[in-house]
C-alpha cells in the first residue's frame, strides 16, 4: 500500500470540504422545494443548518487551497496555468459573495440571485480546480 503524503492529505481535504459546499448546496437547493411546501417554516431551519456545516467546510477549502498555491512555485508555471490558479481564485471569492448575499439577503432576489450565481460560482471554481489537478 501507498503511503499518504501532505499533497495527498492536502488534496483530500481540499475535495472533501469543496463536495460538502458544493453537493451540499446542490441537496439543499433540491430539497427546498418540497420542505417549502409541506412546512415553510422548517426552510430556515434547514438553511441554518446547513450554513452550520457548510460555512466550515467553504474555510478549509480556503485553507487548503492557499497551502495547495504554497506548496508550487507559482513562477515557473505556464501563463495558461496562472492564468487557471488566478480565475478559480475569482470564483472561489465569488462563490463565498454570492453565498453570503445568498445567506444574509432580505428579499426574494437577493435570496434567488445569491443562491443560483453561488452556486455557479462553486461550480466554476470546482471545476477549475479539476483542470488544475489534471493538468501535466
């Protein structure tokens, strides 16, 4: 058996937070609907909750992302590759503005905009970070 190293730990930790903010506003964005409907109320109770568990994971992704850029010499990377690191970057800090106004916004468009561009926002920087991974 291979053993773990501090990139493998890094990496792990790093796509286990990024599943928990992702998937997990892509369950509860599933489950809204239907909670809405059978107890409105019971909505920001989930939404707190996950909040709970979600805001966590969203700072270890922060974490774990600034160890992942420390741990390269970001200079002898090619401008493409930079240029990947620097718009993940962007969309990370966007996931986490669009999440906030998500969280905190009192009307229903700030409530739906925040929700939906955070969501594409995760997305991007999820994917962005996969390109990364794989890139030679």
């Amino acid at each position: 058996m291979l053993s773990p190293t501090s990139e493998s730990i890094r990496l792990f930790l790093h796509v286990a937070a990024a599943s928990v903010w992702v998937g997990g506003q892509i369950v509860v964005g599933g489950i809204v609907p239907a909670v809405r409907r059978a107890s409105p109320s019971t909505t920001k109770v989930i939404a707190q909750a996950f909040g709970r568990v979600a805001w966590p994971a969203f700072g270890v992704t922060v974490l774990t992302g600034m160890w992942s850029l420390m741990a390269i010499d970001i200079s002898n990377t090619s401008s493409s590759y930079q240029a990947t690191v620097l718009l993940k970057i962007a969309f990370a800090v966007a996931a986490g503005m669009f999440a906030a106004i998500h969280q905190f916004g009192k009307t229903k468009v700030a409530l739906a905009v925040g929700g939906a561009l955070g969501l594409l926002a995760s997305l991007g920087a999820m994917f962005l970070g996969v390109v990364l991974t794989t890139a030679g």
